[in-house]
C-alpha cells in the first residue's frame, strides 16, 4: 500500500472527495499568491518513464503515478485539430506506424521511441494557408465524442479513438483537480505546416501572416470557449498550450508575437478567469523577453520553465515577485543523472520560490523515460517532507528572495 494511498477518502454531495477538495483549496490558495498547507505537486510523465517507474518499484501493470502519489492536479485535451476526421493510416508494422492527422500531419511514430516525427504536411504552400478553413470550434465532437485525434493519439504513445474529453474529465474529478486546455496559434502552426515554414512565411509575408495568425486565432478562441463551456461545473481551471521560443530565445521577434499572438493569448484568459478559471500557460524555451507580458495578460502561472533555457524561478521571483506563479522549473538533466545530493539541492533551491504561495512543483518539462523510477519516488517524498508552511529549508539553501 502507497503512503500516498487516499482512495479510501469518503466523497462528499459533489461526488469530489475530501482529500480532492483539500487539492482545490491547495490549488486555489497557491495561486493567489497565499500559503496552503503544503507546496502543490504534480507533472506529466511520458509512458516509457511510467513502464519503468512499475517495474522498479515493483507495482502493478496498471500503477499511475497520479493515484499513486495522490497528485495535486491533472490536464485533459480535447479534440483540438482542425479538421475533425479519422487518422489515415500510410503504413503499420507492429514496430511502427505512419498516419495522416487532423492537422493535414503526416507523422511516422517509431514505437521504440518517445516522440514521433512530423514526415510532411497537408498546408504545404502559404496559399493553401491562406485558403483553408477549419471545421466548426463548436462540433459536439471535440469534446463529447470519441475519435481519432492527433494531440491525444500520436506523441509519447499512439492511440486510436481517443475517449471523450468529457467523459475523461468525469472519470478524474472525483480524485483530483481537473484542467481543461487549448492550444494557441503559435502549436496550431508548428503541426499544420511546420515549425521551418511557420517562421520562413512569417520573414518573407509579414503581414499576410498575422492576416492568417488572427484567422487561426479566432478560430482556437472559439475552442476555448467552447470547452469551457462544455465543461462548465466540470474543470476546475485552463492550461494555454504555447511555444514561442527555445532555448536561446525566441522563434521570432517579441513584437510580433505582441502584434499577433498575445491578443488571442490574453482573450482565451480572460475568457477562462470570466467563468472562474484560473490559467497556466504552457510554453517551452527561454521567454525572459517576454515574460512581463504575461503579466500584463494575467497568466496565473506560467510552465514549464524550463532550466535548461536559463529559465530559473528563484531569480524570476526575485525579479517579478509574486505578480506571477510559477509550475515547474525542477531540471530534468539532474533528475536523470540521478545523483541524490545533487537532486536534493536542485529540489530544496527551487522551494525557495514557493514561500508566500505561487509555486507548483513540477519538472521544468516532463518525467522523461531516463528517470527511475526510484528518482521520481525520491524527489515525490522530498518536495512532501520539506514543502510544508511555512517553507523553513536548511540554512544552506535559504536565497534572500528581497524582490525588485
């Protein structure tokens, strides 16, 4: 039996049980910037880490690192591609599969690998970009039908008819705190015609560009809405998915992601804090040139953080204070090494962020399939141990968090 172990916990009217109600109000608390009772953790976890995660520790075929350690929130997806339709299927062997998506995507998933590649794309012209149009925000399908779709189907794993986003929202209220999500423009782009011709047509068409950046924006407004809407009384907040840079810096220049990105960003937000929502946005690489502007929009929290881009919450908290949460930012390199030592003085470092609330422990991406799974336990039971209020860390890791 887990020490984490809660399934036992009697539900109250709701059907949510109490432990998930202390998760809420964990949650809540966190992101206004308060103390709870504890630091909120949580994570994604790719499936080659999980199978590894049971076979080390000994656990069930169907052990899920959620349950397990009672986590503190978890993410859903709807069907967010644009045209809402079955994978082609170009070729299948039991070692690997090539599909053709919703987003026009054909995509070649090696089972023996954790990512699939993108081989070519439908929107193969900027003309064809310009011309084409998406099916309905609102089809019932995206959110309470099972089929085929490419960002729940093909990626870490690869599954054909994906369940209802709603029904999945349902199944995992009871236990924990439920998000729903959204891409935004700058995801939609990256799997309907590449990251390469996203940012070439961007240099050579500017302003045709943004035309066709705000066309694809109000269209994924449209989604959001209509999954919160769908999900009313359901989800318990909204994850923006959103890369705009990488490790350097950005994919293009900040004022035209202010220009044509930010917009639709700050709309999908203030339409989700309008029916209660608080928001994480979801973005890889390095945003420091940009990060203000998440501010200004009214991010709740941002995630993943990722260290390896310079990203680091403690220097982020001494810089913008509690004007922003923070979700992630633990280095999955240190993780994966495995050293102890250096892993708990990564953990206990980044706990410094979390003093007066606004911090979520998280990996600064995902728990990738090169952590053991006796790691992962490791660093659950730490960031437990230590991450009471109030936060009181060992001398040699306390930071003078006196912000700007």
């Amino acid at each position: 039996m887990s020490m984490f172990n809660t399934a036992g916990l009697a539900a109250d009217r709701t059907g949510r049980k109490q432990n998930t109600l202390r998760k809420l109000d964990r949650l809540a608390k966190t992101l206004r910037h308060q103390e709870p009772d504890r630091v909120p953790i949580s994570d994604f976890f790719w499936g080659g880490f999980t199978k590894r995660w049971r076979k080390e520790l000994n656990l069930p075929d169907d052990a899920n690192p959620y349950y397990y350690y009672d986590l503190d929130w978890i993410v859903t997806v709807p069907n967010m591609d644009p045209w809402i339709r079955p994978f082609e299927t170009l070729k299948e062997t039991p070692e690997e599969v090539v599909v053709k998506t919703g987003f026009g995507a054909v995509m070649h998933k090696l089972f023996s690998l954790p990512m699939p590649e993108m081989h070519s794309w439908e929107i193969d012209a900027f003309d064809k970009l310009e011309a084409c149009r998406f099916d309905d925000p609102r089809d019932r399908r995206r959110f309470f039908e099972a089929g085929d779709n490419q960002i729940a189907g093909v990626g870490d794993g690869f599954e054909r008819n994906s369940p209802p986003w709603a029904e999945t929202v349902k199944s995992l209220r009871p236990d924990f705190p439920v998000f729903g999500s959204m891409i935004e423009v700058s995801e939609c782009l990256t799997r309907l015609i590449g990251q390469e011709n996203a940012m070439l047509w961007m240099g050579e068409e500017p302003e045709r560009m943004g035309e066709v950046i705000n066309r694809i924006g109000q269209h994924y407004l449209e989604c959001a809405k209509a999954e919160i809407d769908a999900g009313k009384g359901l989800i318990d907040g909204f994850v923006i998915w959103g890369d705009v840079a990488y490790k350097k810096g950005m994919f293009f220049s900040p004022n035209y992601w202010r220009e044509y990105f930010k917009p639709w960003v700050a709309q999908m937000t203030a339409y989700a804090h309008a029916n209660g929502l608080p928001v994480i946005y979801h973005g890889c690489g390095n945003v420091k040139s940009i990060f203000q502007d998440y501010i200004e929009i009214g991010i709740d929290a941002y995630n993943p953080l990722e260290a390896k881009a310079t990203m680091d919450c403690v220097e982020l908290r001494r810089q913008y204070g509690h004007r922003m949460g923070f979700c992630g930012n633990s280095d999955m390199q240190i993780w994966e090494a495995g050293d102890r030592e250096a892993i708990r003085r990564e953990v206990l470092r980044k706990l410094n962020a979390a003093k007066g609330g606004g911090y979520i422990f998280q990996s600064d991406h995902s728990v990738s399939s090169a952590v053991s799974g006796h790691t992962y336990d490791y660093i659950v039971k730490l960031v437990r141990e230590s991450g009471d209020y109030p936060i009181r860390l060992p001398e040699e890791f306390e930071e003078n968090l006196v912000t700007a």
